[in-house]
C-alpha cells in the first residue's frame, strides 16, 4: 500500500469545502464520547460505552436502512455488572433515528485516530483539486452523493448487517475516482513500504488505480473476512460513483504540466 503525501497539481482558487469537511470531522472526532483515550487506549468501560451508545445512534446500520429494522434495545451508555461481568447496559432507545439521515451522521463519524486521519489525509490532497475544478456548491453535492452512494451500496449488499458502518471513506473514494477521471496523469509524491519509506513520484492513475484494484480485491469474496472490518465494497462502489460523475468533466479540464527527465519522480539519464 502506498501513502500520497503531496501532488503536483496547482489550483486556481483555496478550497474552503475541503478545509470545512476536515475541520468538521476533526470537531465531530474530539467531541464524540470515549475518544479522549482513544490515542493513549486507556479509555475506561464507562467512555467505551458512551462512545458504542453514540456510535448506535448516528452510525449507518444496513438492516436499519434496507428493512427499516430498528432496535429494541440499544447501548445506553451506563455501565453494568451481569453474568459475564462488567459491560454496557442496553435499553430501549431514547431517540428517534432516521435510517436514511444516518447515512450522512455516519460520514462524520471515525473509530479512532488513525481512521480519521488516513481518511483526512486522502481528502486533503485530492479533494482540494476536484472542489476547484467543481466549484464549492456543486463539490459539497458531490461529496455527499457519493457518501450516499457509497452507504447505500453497501447496505444493499450486506442488508442483514446489524453491524455500524462509520467514516468518511466512502465520499473520499469518490473523490480520489473522479481525481483518476479529470487528472489521470497529475504526478503525486508517495511513500512506498520496503524496508524504509522510499519517497517516489507517479501518475496519479498508477496511485488510485492500484488504490481501486485493492479495495476491489479485499471486497470479493473471503478476503473481506481475513482483512478486518474495513467497509471495502463501500470504497468501490464510492469510487465507480465519482468517476461516473466526473466523466461530464473530463472534456475541457485543464491538465497539469507535465514533468520533464522525470521518471518516476526521479530525473531520467540521457545520453548512452
């Protein structure tokens, strides 16, 4: 897995959706319960279940949003000791939850640091390119419709999942298909795994298309059980969503600059 760091692909205007959306997830972050000890991991059960009661609440849950199947009961945040011991109380839920609202909720919503900011970092970089080349209003669309897209792809394909689906990756994947659509050969700087962290500048289609060929692969079959619990086929179908969006755009948009003796972000040789 490669890790951008930075592209070579200047914008005409300061990307203020962009720095808005990584602020607002920074914000929903730190304001949620129990990621105060989320960096050190010395959150106690009473935060812990704080935090399961807020993430019941406002994540994206497939069998919630294909069958409408809300809870009986759900976490509360109080503490308990039961037969196997200490552990979150559960109850009937105080709340009114709109399935279809939490789609958007779960989009501002990360299980820890790293989450939020390898998801943060993505955005960061790609994002500010596609809001110039949209224009504010029309990326804040964009963005939320492929978040959209992305949950409900999801939760279409696994419509029994009684599991909470939270994070901004599925509307960052539509950015980083529509930035593979309009600048396919922008270079990005990248570190690459091997031994150390080797600095190398590529296309950017050489970038998101081995991003895209991994989520594909960890989202088919029982890769996505030996992977973890990452919402790979969320990524997918956020992705395919941007680039169809993006194709409209593709004529006209202008191209950066094309690096001269470079190859691979390193300077080629002449000569014999």
């Amino acid at each position: 897995m490669v890790i951008p760091v930075h592209d070579l692909n200047p914008t005409r205007r300061t990307p203020w959706v962009t720095y808005a959306l990584i602020a607002a997830n920074f914000v929903v972050f730190l304001l949620t319960p129990g990621m105060a000890g989320s960096l050190t991991g010395d959150s106690t059960l009473a935060q812990l279940c704080d935090m399961q009661a807020f993430t019941e609440h406002y994540a994206l849950v497939p069998r919630e949003l294909v069958h409408g199947l809300l809870p009986s009961l759900v976490p509360t945040g109080a503490t308990g000791v039961g037969v196997h011991g200490p552990g979150c109380v559960l109850g009937p839920p105080t709340y009114d939850k709109s399935p279809a609202l939490s789609v958007l909720t779960a989009m501002f919503l990360h299980g820890s640091w790293l989450h939020l900011l390898g998801n943060m970092l993505f955005l960061l970089i790609f994002g500010n390119n596609i809001e110039d080349r949209m224009g504010h209003i029309r990326f804040v669309l964009f963005y939320v419709v492929c978040g959209y897209a992305a949950g409900y792809g999801f939760a279409l394909l696994n419509a029994d999942s009684a599991q909470p689906l939270i994070g901004a990756s599925g509307a960052i994947a539509g950015v980083l298909g529509a930035y593979l659509v309009l600048y396919p050969r922008a270079r990005v700087w990248v570190l690459v795994p091997f031994l150390i962290f080797l600095p190398l500048r590529l296309p950017a289609w050489i970038v998101l298309g081995f991003w895209f060929v991994l989520q594909a692969f960890y989202s088919a079959g029982d890769a996505v059980s030996r992977a973890g619990t990452v919402a790979y086929t969320a990524h997918v179908v956020g992705f395919v969503a941007g680039m169809l969006i993006a194709l409209p755009l593709r004529p006209g948009t202008p191209q950066p600059p094309e690096p001269r003796g470079l190859l691979f972000g390193r300077r080629a040789r002449t000569g014999w």
